[in-house]
C-alpha cells in the first residue's frame, strides 16, 4: 500500500472507483476484469451502486495515496433494502439489459449478471430476526493482509448495533476458502449453504455487538 491509508465516509463521487475494485475482486476475490470485457459494470451495478445511494450512511472507504483501495457496504434492513431494490433499482437494470437467451451454459459472465437483474436473489439467512443487517466488503491486493478488513467490519458492526440492529449476514462463495476463513476468525458462523462445490455460497452471521 503506498502511503498513509484511512477510512472515511464513502461519497456519491466514490462510485466509479466502488464499480473498479467490485470488477477487480469479483472473480472469488480475484481479478474478473478478463470475464467482463463487454460490460466491466455488470457486478457494480448489483454490488456497489445501489448501496452507495439507498444506505450511504453505512457505506465506508479505505483510500491511500492511489485512491481509493477498498470498501465495505451495508444494509440495516435487508428486506426492506430488498424491497427498494425491486422497487427502484432492478426495473432501470432490466430494461437497459435484455434477459440472455439460449443454453445458460453458453452465456459470459456478464450474460450471467445480466439474468440476476432479472431474476435477482433476495436470499436472507434464517433466524433473519437475529441477523437483519447484511454486508458487503472487498479490498484489492495492495490493502488485504494490514488488518484493515477487520476493522472495516468491526467499525460497520458497530455503528449497525448503534442504529439497533442485533446482526449482520454475508454470503461467501463456497470456493473462497481464504475468505471464509477469515470470516470464521472474525466470530462469523455459518447460517445457510447453497449451491454446489464450484458455485455455491455460503451465508455466514454475527452478532454486532
């Protein structure tokens, strides 16, 4: 990482730099950027743009000398944030992407993307009353191993169990092996897996406070 980091509350000036670390972590954490040449903001517009308008409050940014390096995003409410989504959001994202045809197993990732604005997943991890809240978090190569996950997360789930909220949920790829286990460090349990070996996620909760 070059130079000071920090964190600071995420602005609307923020989004481009949110779509470019989404798209450069997207790939199980790897870089997908060679998966998405035809649409590079295919996963920004389900992962980063909507929390950055809905719930900016909840939305924070680690930045070095080179900008902008990380974030992680949140949802006090994830039902009703869901429910804004359908309501707000995805009607735009299905009418300026056609839904894919043909075999599913011939589309690109984009193609991919492209059908869960059509089809989104709304899933919420049982007992939901206990884990209401949900979080998204990504940090490029040059911010991972300083520590800062963590603190990004704990910052999040405390300001969450300021605002009320018992709990927080979020879903790891089944393959994303370093990042579950982080997650289990950080007191994260497993609530719910779904999918397979290749393609499954698994939802993992925590108490904030």
């Amino acid at each position: 990482m070059n130079g000071a980091a920090h964190l600071r509350p995420a602005r609307p000036a923020d989004s481009a730099a949110l779509y470019d670390i989404c798209l450069r972590t997207g790939d199980t954490g790897r870089d997908a950027t060679a998966f998405y040449p035809e649409d590079p903001d295919a996963l920004g517009r389900i992962f980063t743009e909507p929390y950055l308008r809905f719930e900016p409050e909840l939305a924070t940014v680690l930045e070095d000398a080179d900008g902008v390096c990380g974030y992680v995003l949140g949802a006090q409410d994830s039902r009703a944030f869901y429910a804004r989504y359908e309501a707000e959001w995805r009607p735009g994202l299905a009418a300026r992407f056609p839904a894919p045809g043909g075999d599913p197993a011939g589309w690109t990732r984009a193609q991919q993307i492209h059908h869960l604005y059509h089809h989104p997943d709304y899933t919420c991890p049982e007992p939901y009353a206990d884990y209401p809240s949900h979080l998204h978090i990504d940090l490029l190569p040059r911010a991972q191993g300083r520590g800062w996950g963590r603190r990004m997360l704990e910052l999040t789930l405390a300001r969450l169990a300021e605002r009320g909220s018992p709990g927080a949920h979020l879903g790891v790829a089944v393959a994303n092996v370093p990042a579950l286990g982080f997650y289990a460090r950080l007191g994260f349990r497993e609530l719910l897996r779904t999918g397979g070996p290749a393609d499954g996620c698994v939802y993992l909760g925590r108490s904030c406070r």
